[in-house]
C-alpha cells in the first residue's frame, strides 16, 4: 500500500475485441440511442405543447423522459467511442462523474416510478377526488423529492466510491464506470461500500416497489368491481405501459444489486446495464405513446399543426 500509484485514469474494456462484432454494436446501439433522444423529446415536446396533457400523469412522465434522457447521454456516447476504437482510456474525473451522474438519475428515477403508481392509484381507487389529492403542489413536492433523494444519496454513493485508493491494474472490466465494476478496482476492503450499496437498494427499490405493488392491489380490488368492458380495458391499458417499465427496470435492478453474486459475472453485469443505459430509455416512450390514446391524439394534434403551418 505504501508503494502504490494514483491512478489518473481508467480504460473501458467494454465488449468483444471482434471488429465486426463491434461496428454491428456500435450500429445497434446508434439506433437504440437516436430512439431514445427522439422519442423522449417528442414525448416531453407533446406534454408541453398540448393543453390536454396537463394533468398529474403527464407531469410525472414528462420528469421520466428527462431522466431516460440523461442517463443515456451520461453513459452511451462514450461507449459509442470505444466501439470505434476512438479510445478506451477515461480520466479519473469522468469516471467520478458517470458514477455520480449514474446514480442520481438511477434512483431519481426509482422513487418517480413510485410516484407515478400512487397517482394511477388515486385516478382509479379515487376518481372523484383525484384532482383535489393530486393537486399541483402535492405533484410539485413528489418530483422535488424524487430528485432531492437522487442527488443527495446519489453524491454520498459516489463520494464514498471515489474517496477509496485505487493503485492499479486501472481496467474497468464494462463499457462505462459502473460503480461495482469500479469497486473491485480499489486497494482497499470495500465492504463498507458494499453494505451502503445494499442499504441504499433496499431503501430505493425494495419499499418502493412494495408501495407500488400495494398501490396495484387496491387498484385490482377496484377494477374487479368495473362491470362495462371499456371501463376493464381503459383502467389495464393505462396501468399496463407503468407495469412494464415497472417490471423492467427493478427486475434487472433488484438482480444485478441484490441477488447473491450476480454482479460478479462482468457479462452479465455488462447485459443488465445495456438495459438501464440503452433499452430501457428507448422503449419507455414507446410503451407509454402506443397504449396511450391521449399521447396519440397529441401527436396527430401536433401533426395537423404543422401540417397547416406549411401550407400558409
């Protein structure tokens, strides 16, 4: 320990050394990357622009395309680079500030989630009271809060990472400085670490999505009691699009950070992340617009603006 190096910089190992493989990679992710910045533009451009999507729901979707955005922006060009052999090599302080940046918009987003599974909660279970208990500042403090306790336990997770010695080897075994990956890295026992990450999950994962599925059970006892087939399908379709984002990001969250050694295995440590960096981002606005009839009409809305706008 007393002979060690700083380490002023880190190199990305990211995926197979295969050229092929690596520009089929770079083209796969270009096009997961451009749906992502696109559709989660037109989805917060819609909710901006139409008047009709003011309302609590949209609100809370419109902060989640904000999140989808930055995250992939915080980890997917740099990979994007190293896929064209653009350079592996990252500095200490870019590492430092992907971790940061990962954590805060990762558990910004697991507590917007929850937020958003009360408000179908109240608009199912409590109709007629919905936009007196999903008033704007009852909106306004959920979405502070959200981004309150991302930063704030995001910068601790980050501080405590960054603070340990990390002497060498300097490869990062993934395709961005996640932070385990990072971990194994340092000179130090890292169990302190180790335990936070697990408290910080239990906290950020496992009561909010017990909350959630709380929520979905009282909204199951209620829609078991809708006798139209309209009512069924308009109550499903609208709690189905939160379901799946639901299911997809905690599943691969609780897996890759909860479960036993399952973030010991680099690939698929490497395959869980492409979710939360790539996937997940891409396809929230797609299964938030194509169920959505609101968002649709928005769009077609937005279209026939435009539409006019040329033709005078």
């Amino acid at each position: 320990m007393q002979n060690q190096t700083a380490v002023t910089e880190f190199i990305l190992l990211g995926f197979s050394s295969n050229p092929v493989l690596r520009v089929s990679l770079f083209v796969l992710f270009s096009v997961l990357y451009s749906a992502t910045l696109m559709g989660n533009a037109l989805v917060f451009a819609l909710i901006c622009l139409d008047y009709r999507l003011h309302s609590p729901m949209y609100f809370f979707l419109c902060h989640l395309s904000i999140v989808d955005i930055c995250y992939a922006s915080n980890n997917v060009p740099h990979m994007l680079g190293n896929l064209l052999g653009q350079g592996r090599t990252i500095s200490f302080a870019g590492c430092g500030t992907q971790i940061h940046l990962y954590l805060i918009f990762a558990l910004t987003e697991c507590v917007l989630l929850a937020a958003m599974s009360y408000d179908r909660y109240v608009a199912i279970c409590h109709p007629l009271r919905y936009f007196l208990i999903m008033n704007w500042r009852l909106c306004l403090t959920l979405t502070a809060v959200s981004w309150a306790f991302g930063f704030t336990f995001g910068t601790l997770q980050a501080s405590l990472a960054l603070q340990l010695p990390f002497c060498g080897p300097c490869n990062v075994d993934h395709f961005f400085c996640e932070i385990l990956a990072v971990l194994k890295l340092a000179c130090t026992d890292t169990t302190v670490n180790k335990v936070l990450i697990f408290a910080v999950c239990v906290c950020f994962l496992l009561f909010p999505l017990v909350l959630i599925l709380i929520s979905y059970l009282h909204i199951l006892a209620t829609v078991l009691h809708i006798q139209s087939v309209a009512g069924w399908h308009k109550t499903l379709s609208t709690c189905g699009s939160h379901l799946i984002v639901v299911g997809l990001f905690y599943g691969n969250a609780i897996f890759m950070y909860m479960v036993p050694g399952s973030g010991n295995a680099s690939g698929r440590e490497k395959v869980l992340s492409l979710f939360y960096s790539v996937i997940n981002p891409s396809l929230n606005p797609l299964i938030y617009t194509l169920r959505n009839k609101q968002v649709k009409e928005a769009l077609l809305n937005l279209q026939g603006r435009k539409r006019v706008f040329h033709s005078v």
